[in-house]
C-alpha cells in the first residue's frame, strides 16, 4: 500500500469499563453476598455515570456496544480503568480516600475490588490482545496487594495494576516511604506495569458547587506530584525496571516538573542552600536526575493529548507519549475521534504519530501490533485523513471533549454562540 492508503494502529491508553451493579454479585466471595445485597439496595452514587459519559451506561460492560464504537473510532486496542461503583464503596474509587484502620471495612472493600478484577479478566477475555485490563488493589496490606499483583500476571491482566494515591493527611504512609517496596519488587520482577490515574490521591472535597469547582482544578496535581514521590523516594533508583504510567493528568506539566526538579538536584549538594538544607542527605541515594528517571522508568497516557502539548512532545519524550480517547467520558474524544486526531496529529511525521497512537502503548503494556494490524486494516483512521488540517468552521457544536473545547476556547460553536 501507499502511505496515502495506509492506516494507522490506534491503541488508546485511557478507556474505562465496569461491571453492571448488580453484575458484581457473582464474581463476590459468597460470604459477602448477604451483605452485597444490603449494600447494593441503598448506595446512591454522587457521581453518577451517565452525567460524566458520552453515551448510554451500558457501554461500560456491553461487549457488542464497547467494540461497535470503538470501530467506529478506529480504535483497536485500549487500555481499561475502572469506570463503575466496586462493591462497598460509596462513589467512584477515585475519589474514596483510603479506609481507616477498621479491618472490617478494609476486607469489604477489598473483596469489592477483587470482585471488580475477576469481572475485568472475563470482560478482556471477550476481546483477547486488543484489551489491556487494569487491576485494582488498596495499599492498606501490602501482603494482599503483592498477590494481587501475581494473580494479575497469572490472569493475564496485561494493563497492569492501578496503584491508589494516598491523599493528604492520610493514615497510610506516602508513596515515597519504603513499605512498599514490596510491591514495587514484585511488579519489577513480573514486568507488571503500574499506573496512576487523575483522580487519585485527592482529599475529601465537600460535594458541593464550590467543593465540586475546586476539585476540577486540583485534581491532576495530587496525581502529578506521585512523579516527586518516586523520585525523592528512592523508588527508581531502587527498582531500575519498574514501569509507571501517569494517565489523565495532563502531558505540558512534565516538562516543567522536570526541570524544576533537576534544579533541585543540581543544587541540592551546595552547603549553605535552602535545596541543601532539604534535601542534602536525600541526593544521596540517587544517581541520576529526575529527567533522567522520567526517561527510563516513566510513560504518559495522555488523555487527551491536545495541540499546544503535541508541539512540545520533542521536550517531553515522543517515546513516552500514549495517546487516549477517555472513551467513554464526556471529555474524550466520543464519537469525533478522527476529527480530535487530525487536530492534534495533523502536522506530525508519519513515525512519531505512530509513536503515540500505538508503538509506545505496546512497548508498556505488551500489546502485539502485528495482531492488531488486521483489525487496524478494517477500521484505522487512514494515514493521509489524520494528516488533514482540521480548523474552526469544521467543530461539531457538540463536540464538547476536552481536545476541542481548551484549544479553541472561545471560539469553540459551543461557546461561541
């Protein structure tokens, strides 16, 4: 084929799925299920999903809906966090700190997320290779989240585990401290990846207008600042082979991160600085700069990846760039993903968007693009489509996905009037 005939392979590193509530039941120990039962009759979910979704729920479990769009979009792969309510939790597990130390309340929910894990091995069973499950696990006993970690291998959860952050003030230690090194090992050793998705590690916000308002505008950075934890932690130096993912969470601020770290580094040895003061004995322990890290040990599911941060991809990393749909969430790119490429993607080499839309997803995560090509010759968006230009006049006034509406701003139909 020409390069104007051929097609790109597309792996989105951001979608979301989850079971039906009561679809959950099944997949419990059965000594939870009296308790599911009474649990289930009276959660009411402050964050119900159809009020953040591009469509209707059933997408989330739906094998025939999920594929059918997703062919629509030319998407052939992707990599699955959770979308729905685990059992026992009271909303999202994104934005549920972690449980005290009632052991009561820390074997229900944990049960709840196995139960989520055993339904996502069955849900990425229907499509296998073009879906890269995550697992879930909690960091309250570090025994239990090792196991996981192994029975993920096992099951062939190849999206790896989705590690929860710890917001502030929190019981359990941060994630710089050592007491999880035992996860970490076993993640190395088994190359399974890890992830860390907006949303986690938020404080408790009050779930109102104001509460809600200043959530969205702090919510990546409680995900952005595990990046200094690793580091500072020692984390990388430690475990040379570990592989971290930060999905969701914007891609401009890594640069800007790096570089604010680096100094802190270089600085750090002087007697007589603030930097030194802080962290003299810290450096120590560390042999290569935080970019350095960045470079070896750390990918970004960019989700969306806009315009303005593909024109710095050269300074964050063309290599560690995997590009996202968020499908199903309202911000993503559902149903004008095309249209969302072309705007991002228009004028990039041919290798570099490849780079992003697949070839780096499948070195993190193990996808085999020599599979997927077949299904990409069907239905991948066509090299010489994404290289059109996409302007103004040609948004949709309901494409309302974060990639349109921050890059043209104003001037989006929506906004515009």
């Amino acid at each position: 084929m020409t390069t104007e005939d051929s097609r790109y392979t597309v792996i989105s590193s951001d979608g979301h799925a989850g079971a039906d509530l009561l679809d959950y039941r099944p997949y419990l120990d059965r000594e939870h299920h009296e308790e599911f039962d009474r649990w289930a009759a009276q959660l009411v979910n402050p964050f119900e999903s159809e009020h953040l979704l591009s469509k209707a729920q059933d997408c989330n479990w739906d094998n025939t809906v999920r594929d059918a769009d997703l062919a629509t979009q030319g998407i052939v792969g992707e990599v699955l966090f959770p979308n729905t309510v685990p059992p026992f939790f009271p909303q999202t597990q994104f934005f549920v700190p972690p449980p005290p130390s009632d052991r009561r309340e820390y074997e229900q929910r944990w049960a709840g997320l196995q139960a989520h894990n055993r339904w996502l091995a069955d849900f990425c069973a229907q499509a296998p290779g073009r879906r890269a499950g995550v697992a879930q696990i909690m960091l309250n006993d570090i025994a239990d989240a090792v196991a996981e970690v192994r029975r993920v291998k096992e099951v062939g959860l190849f999206g790896g585990i989705l590690v929860p952050g710890i917001p502030p003030g929190s019981a359990l230690p941060p994630l710089f401290d050592p007491v999880y090194d035992p996860i970490w090992a076993a993640c190395e050793e088994l190359d399974v990846p890890v992830n860390l998705h907006s949303g986690g590690g938020v404080p408790e916000y009050p779930h109102d207008p104001r509460g809600l308002a200043v959530l969205l505008s702090e919510i990546t950075w409680f995900s952005n600042r595990v990046l200094t934890h690793l580091v500072f932690g020692g984390v990388f130096e430690r475990f040379p082979g570990l592989k971290v993912a930060f999905t969701e969470q914007g891609s401009a601020w890594v640069p800007r991160e790096l570089a604010k770290l680096d100094q802190f580094v270089r600085v750090m040895p002087l007697d007589g600085t603030a930097q030194h003061f802080f962290g003299g004995e810290m450096i120590r322990g560390l042999s290569l700069l935080p970019s350095e890290y960045f470079a070896r040990n750390c990918f970004l599911g960019s989700s969306p990846l806009r315009p303005a941060e593909c024109a710095i991809r050269h300074q964050i990393g063309v290599d560690r760039i995997m590009w996202g749909a968020d499908y199903p969430h309202a911000e993503g790119t559902f149903p004008y993903t095309l249209e969302g490429l072309r705007l991002t993607f228009a004028d990039v080499p041919e290798d570099e968007v490849r780079a992003m839309l697949a070839g780096n997803a499948a070195r993190f995560y193990g996808f085999d693009l020599d599979a997927l090509a077949v299904p990409a010759a069907a239905c991948g968006p066509r090299v010489a489509d994404v290289a059109r230009p996409f302007g103004r006049d040609e948004v949709p006034a309901d494409a309302l996905g974060s990639v349109f509406i921050d890059h043209f701003g104003a001037e989006h139909p929506a906004l515009a009037g």
